[in-house]
C-alpha cells in the first residue's frame, strides 16, 4: 500500500503477510527506528480468527524479537491490532 495514499491506506505503508501454519493468517506493517532502536508494529491485522491465539502471539512475539534483533532494535512497540484482540506483552 505503500504507492496508495495515506488516507486510502488498509494495513499500512509496507504491509507484509504473515503466514502460520501454512496459511496466511495476519498483516503486519513493521518499521524499524534504529536511532531511538524501536521496532514499530504501526498495525498488525489479523485476516481470520486463529485458534490458538495465545500461541501465536508467543510465536509471534518470538519472531518479532529476532527482527527487532536484526535490525539492532531493543524494544518493540504495537500501536494497533484489529481483527482480533491484541496480545498482552
């Protein structure tokens, strides 16, 4: 959605899938602010309810540090989650 403008914009300015268990599942929009070492979740969109939501949110969260890690980012901060509640980090 990146070339869509702001105001027209879903999931986000770079939404990627999220695929678990073989199926895609979620959207997430994920930025990294290195200077202030953030990982910014701006919106994480669940597409369909998940089953074990708890279990994967941990998987989630997991995955996210290693980026987070990656990208020399401490901390990761979620603004929105829609589609289902949101995780309790």
């Amino acid at each position: 959605e990146c070339y869509v403008p702001k105001e027209k914009r879903k999931f986000g300015y770079f939404c990627l899938p999220l695929l678990y268990n073989n199926s895609l599942v979620a959207r997430i929009d994920a930025k990294a602010d290195r200077k202030n070492r953030d990982l910014h979740i701006a919106h994480l969109h669940l597409e369909k309810p998940i089953q074990s939501l708890d279990r994967f949110y941990s998987k989630l969260l997991a995955e996210l540090k290693r980026l987070a890690d990656f990208n020399g980012c401490d901390n990761i901060v979620l603004h929105k989650v829609s589609g289902a509640p949101g995780p309790h980090w």
